[in-house]
C-alpha cells in the first residue's frame, strides 16, 4: 500500500509528504498526526485545517468532513496548545 492508497490522499498528497521526509505508509503511521501537521505547517505553504482533518481521516480511514464534524473542537484545543491554531 503507498500513501496515495489512504481514505482521503491521491498523490499530490504523497508528493508533498514527501517534503517532510514521510515517504510510505509506514512513516506516516509513526508519526503522530499532530507533530506531522506541524510540519506541514512549517515548511509547505498553503497547509491549513483541512490538513490536519485529512491525516487524521486517512489514519482512521474516514472522511475528512467527518473528522472535522467530530472531533473539531478537540484538534482545535491541541493545536492551540502547540501554538498553531487558527487566529
């Protein structure tokens, strides 16, 4: 199974995964999903929410719109403790 095989990616996602060194599947599940936003967020311009609903979907093979209708206000709270929630 590549990355472009998760619920939600294709292989642009793979491509810029690729930038934070996750490179198969096996990386992205090690890594914690919060701390792989965080890269995302710092080094590939354009990263915002729908980025940290969408590795958490393919994690948990969901839709991403149910991610964010679910678990919203939990990912929000996270990423504000980390300093990287939305102004």
């Amino acid at each position: 199974m590549r990355i472009r095989d998760l619920k939600g990616f294709g292989p642009k996602s793979e491509e810029i995964l690729a930038l934070v060194d996750v490179h198969s599947v096996d990386d992205f599940m090690a890594i914690d999903p919060f701390e792989l936003y965080k890269r995302l967020k710092l080094n590939v311009k354009g990263t915002g929410l729908n980025s940290i609903y969408a590795i958490i979907g393919a994690r948990e093979d969901k839709h991403w719109q149910e991610i964010a209708k679910t678990q919203k206000t939990e990912i929000l709270l996270r990423l504000d403790d980390m300093g990287l929630a939305p102004k």
